[in-house]
C-alpha cells in the first residue's frame, strides 16, 4: 500500500485489525524499518501517536515515506516473516545480529584411516560424518584437543598423512596411532579407535566406558596386557573429561541466555548445554539503533538467533533468559513450530537452571566491560597516531604484506582498520602470478595496482593512511606505483608509511619511513601510537602467511598429478575419488590405475612412473 505523499490518517484507514508484517520506506524506496504485530492497526497507530512516541521513533517517523503490510493467518506466520525480510534487507532501524559465520562441525573423513578434524561450509554426510553444529571454532578446538589426548585418531592433514615416510611427533606422544606407516597399527584398531570417537562425539559417553571396559577384560583374558593397559588409561581420561564438563545434573538439552546493556553496548552470552554437559559458549553484540528499547533488542536477538533459516542451528527443548518477554507465547509456539516439538521459554529459573544463568549474565557482564575498556584503548591510540602525523581524523587506514614459500606460491595480503578497530568483512588476499620468484618489490607493485587502479573509488573506500609492511625499498616502490596509476582521489592524498623491523627484528624497533621524508622516524616501544602500527602490521602478516600455507598445502595435494601429461581436473578428481587419496594411488599398480574410467593403459603406465620417481 504505497502513498504519492505520506499521509498516516488517510494510510491507517485502509489497514486492517489482524495479524502481519509491515515494512516502512524512506524517500529513496529503501527499506528502513520492518515489524510484525498481532493487530496491525493498533501496531501502526502507536507510530503515529505524538503522546507515547519514543526518541527512536520520533526519528523513524521522520524518515518515512510510505509503508507497506503483508497480511498473515497468524501472529507465529507474521513473526517467521519478518525474521525473513530483517535478514534479506538489514533495515537501518531495526536491531541487526552480526552472525553471518557458519557453524564449525566436528568431521571424521570416511577413508582407509579417517581423519579427525574441524569443519565449516555445507556438509554432505554421504561423503563424511559430521558432529555438532558448535558454537565456536574454539570450543571445536578444545574438543579435538581433548580427543588427540584421549584416542590416538589422525588429526593431520591429508597431504601430510598421504605423504609421510616414518611417523611425526604425535605418533611419539602417543597421540596418533601413526596409520601413515605401514605396519604400525592394524585397520581393526584404528576402526576400534575411530568408533570410540564416534560414540563419544554423538554424546554416548556411558557407552563409550562400557564398551571400552568389554575390550579392556578381553584384552586381559587374552594376556594382552599391553593392550588392556593403554585401554585403563583412556577409561581414566574419559572420567576426567566428564568430571570438567558436567556443571549440571540434569541431563537435559538447553540454552543459557544473559543478556547485559551498558553505555551504548549490548551483549548477549550464550551458554549452550547438552546432554547434561557443557557444549560451548559465545558471546554475541547485536548492532542496536539509538534510543532502542531493551525488549526489542531481547525479542529481535531469539528471532534472528533461531528464526533465520539457519539450518544447521540447533533449538534446545528449554531456553533460560534474564529477561520477561512481554509476548512470549508468541516467540515459544514459532520456535516450537520450527523445532517440530515444544520449546519453553523459562524467564525465572530455579534451583540449578538459576545458577546457570547467574554465570551467563555474570560473562554478559564482563564482555561489555572488556568491550568498554578494549574501545578506551583503541580511541587512546588513535588519537595518539593523529597526534604524532598531525591530522585531525582517521576514518580507514589500509596495510599491505606478501608472503611466499622460497619464492613459490606468493600471496599479497591487505587489511583494513577503521576508527574502531579491524573491519575483517573488507580483509583480502590476492594471488600473485607472472613475476619472478621473491620478487617482492614486483608483487608489491601488482597488488597496489590491481588495488588502486580505478579512475574513481568511492569515499568511505578511500584510506587515509596506506601501510607498506618493508623498509624505505617497499615505500618507494609503493610511490612509483602511485604515480603511474590513473587515479582521482576525491580528496588528499592518502598518506604512505614504510613499516621496517630494526635490525633486531623485534618488536617495539621498528622504524617508519613517510613517503614525504628520508631518513626514518621511531617511535617509543610503549607509544600508543606504535602499538595501533604493530596492531595493524601483524594483521596483514597473519592474513598473508594463512593464505600462503594454505595454498601450500594444496598444492603438496594436487602437485603430483597435475604435471603429468593427459591428466586434468576430471581426471584427477576421478583418480583420488577412485583411490581415496594421493597416499593410495601411489599404492596401486598400473592394472588397478587403468580400471579407473577414462585412464587407458598407457596413461595408467605414464602415471605409475611419474608417482614412483
């Protein structure tokens, strides 16, 4: 329902009382605000009436051009439909939850001998067996290093497993059963292993004791002594691990949810528990307009949090929350629908459920402190870093590194800082092709240039500070490149700095060369200043050596094969898929390679020889 000139008297005339999703406009046809109500009418009344507006609204009010409403059967229909338009349109005066990462899973690889590792992306349980979603990387992490100690599975990368001659240090330790070498376990005990893991991880940890306490007596009555041993041992483990997990008796599935708000900073702590033990913890900062009320912010935070179409999200049958929702049947009957069984929303917990949230709103609490104080830090060293260049303001600042393995695989890095810190979304990486091997200076020109080279960049686009990570040899190599390259900044010239270590190459020496000067500038170890310069530096180095290793390690995967002559990506795919891995191929003979479709007998006999040299 779209107005030529906004008229609310006239508007709210046509809107009727029953449920839906309304959207406001601004001039521009842009999207700026999207709500549900139960009754539309009286919803969008309220916007309209001077005597109960808020300052967040008065100012909604004023950017409104038209609105638009989509009726609906009821208000759970009216609440999943405005999860969808807040995620598809990111309106500028709704609460935003910035969760735009996907969930890491727990994968074990079917294969020969199966690997144990973290996993993001899409998941095709054809191909492998995935555990979780979990909340973060960091939990993931703490697991798989739970595990590494407790069963000896693989955790290492296919191209190292695949091309490993004697077994690595974890074989050593005894974390690792070693299956990369031939004679060292047999498949049924590494399977043994492997199945251990798999109980455990689907949170059947009893059973994982009972069936290791069966091996271990048989392992005894067999006088496998050795055996039995290392078996007690894991059964130890096992116990010790349960001991630092289980903080609650019950052996139930929920969601622990504090919520904090201090000084323009809001944090919502989420404590996840399953099965009776601790499955992990994240802490979230919901982007919230000025002047917001705290149960929209809460009431936004379940719905984007469970609501949009997040299928790997896991809703807990109970979530406890610091917080009374004025329409909580609402929230409960949509997330129940989405579930498939009942949720409760339990606002005032007791007992052991009241302790629980006491430690999520107690890290709520202490994450917006540390937010408060890590803000004071980065305003501290900003303004020391416009004291010491002697400018006013720094809105964007940009750094450069490049990374290479003995002049192979050369990747540029660039990073990107606001007033606020790292703005990691506009963090990229650039191959570098057709230079010399560790020719630095030659990358350094390519990806300034493929950076920079556009006759207009938009304003907020343009930094004001451009950091060369190298001595006054980078800096000038980054000058030339500014001076042939067609560019019309719309406003002062970005100010280039040379970031060159002492001759100590340690930190707190370095020395900084400015494109205007020769000689090069220091700055104290402890200035503010410098530690915002060595914040920003070693972001771009740490960008730049993950994408190099990275590209490292698939070429070790893929190197073998693309080489050989008559083998492109179809066939080497079908060659790995046949065989399982580069380790196996290698492993075959050429009556076994020619069975693999499309690889005659002479490109088998080619391939065979190019594996064994």
């Amino acid at each position: 329902m779209k107005q030529e000139r906004f008229d609310s008297v006239s508007f709210l005339k046509t809107v009727p009382h029953k449920p839906g999703i309304y959207q406001m406009f601004n001039d521009k046809n842009i999207i700026i605000y999207v709500g549900k109500a139960k009754d539309l009418n009286n919803r969008l009344k309220s916007y309209f009436n001077s005597s109960v507006k808020t300052l967040k609204t008065d100012l909604l009010v004023s950017h409104i051009d038209h609105v638009e409403f989509t009726l609906t059967n009821t208000e759970t229909e009216a609440l999943l439909l405005e999860q969808t338009y807040i995620k598809k349109y990111q309106p500028r005066y709704n609460v935003l939850l910035k969760d735009d990462k996907s969930y890491p899973f727990i994968k074990i690889s079917k294969e020969r001998h199966p690997q144990l590792s973290l996993y993001r992306g899409s998941i095709n349980r054809k191909q492998d067996e995935f555990f979780g979603p979990y909340p973060s990387s960091y939990a993931v992490k703490q697991i798989l290093a739970l595990m590494q100690k407790t069963f000896p599975i693989r955790q290492c990368a296919n191209a190292t497993y695949a091309n490993r001659s004697r077994p690595c240090l974890q074989y050593q330790i005894k974390r690792c059963l070693g299956p990369c070498v031939a004679g060292l376990v047999s498949d049924e005990e590494y399977n043994e292993q492997v199945n251990y893991v798999r109980l455990f991880l689907q949170n059947q940890s009893d059973q994982v004791v009972t069936k290791i306490t069966d091996d271990m007596l048989k392992a005894s009555e067999a006088l496998e002594f050795e055996k039995a041993a290392k078996l007690r041992d894991q059964l130890h483990a096992i116990s010790k691990i349960k001991e630092e997990q289980a903080i609650y008796s019950n052996n139930d599935n929920l969601d622990t949810i504090g919520f904090h708000y201090q000084a323009g900073i809001a944090c919502v702590y989420v404590l996840f528990i399953r099965n009776g033990q601790t499955f992990g913890h994240r802490a979230y900062y919901p982007k919230i307009p000025a002047n917001a009320e705290l149960e929209e912010v809460i009431e936004t935070f379940l719905g984007q949090f469970y609501l949009q179409g997040n299928a790997n999200r896991n809703i807990p049958k109970k979530i406890l929350l610091n917080y009374s929702l004025s329409d909580k049947k609402s929230m409960e009957d949509s997330l129940s629908l989405i579930a498939n069984y009942q949720v409760k929303i339990v606002d005032e917990p007791k007992g052991n459920n009241l302790k629980l949230l006491n430690i999520a709103i107690e890290n709520a609490q202490k994450e917006v402190k540390n937010k408060l104080l890590q803000s004071s830090t980065i305003k501290q060293r900003y303004v020391a870093l416009c004291e010491f260049l002697g400018i006013k303001h720094i809105a964007r600042m940009e750094c450069f590194d490049i990374s290479h393995f003995m002049g192979k695989n050369t990747i540029a890095s660039c990073v990107v800082f606001d007033d606020k810190g790292p703005v990691r979304s506009e963090f990229r990486r650039y191959n570098i092709t057709g230079i010399t091997g560790g020719d630095d200076y030659a990358a350094m020109d390519q990806v300034l240039t493929r950076r920079y080279n556009k006759k207009q960049l938009p304003e907020d686009k343009i930094p004001d500070i451009i950091f060369i990570d190298g001595g006054k040899g980078q800096l000038n190599q980054a000058l030339q490149v500014f001076n042939s390259l067609n560019v019309e900044w719309n406003k002062n010239h970005p100010i280039l700095i040379g970031v060159a270590k002492g001759s100590e190459r340690k930190e707190g020496l370095e020395t900084l060369f400015f494109e205007a000067h020769g000689k090069g500038h220091y700055l104290d170890s402890h200035s503010p200043a410098l530690l915002l310069i060595q914040q920003i530096r070693n972001a771009s180095h740490d960008h730049a050596i993950v994408g190099q290793r990275n590209k490292n390690a698939k070429q070790l995967t893929d190197s073998a094969l693309e080489h050989i002559e008559g083998i492109g990506a179809k066939r080497r795919q079908a060659l790995l898929k046949h065989f399982g891995g580069l380790r196996e191929l290698k492993n075959a003979t050429i009556d076994e390679i020619s069975q693999v479709q499309g690889i005659s007998k002479p490109l088998a006999e080619k391939i065979y020889n190019n594996l064994q040299q």
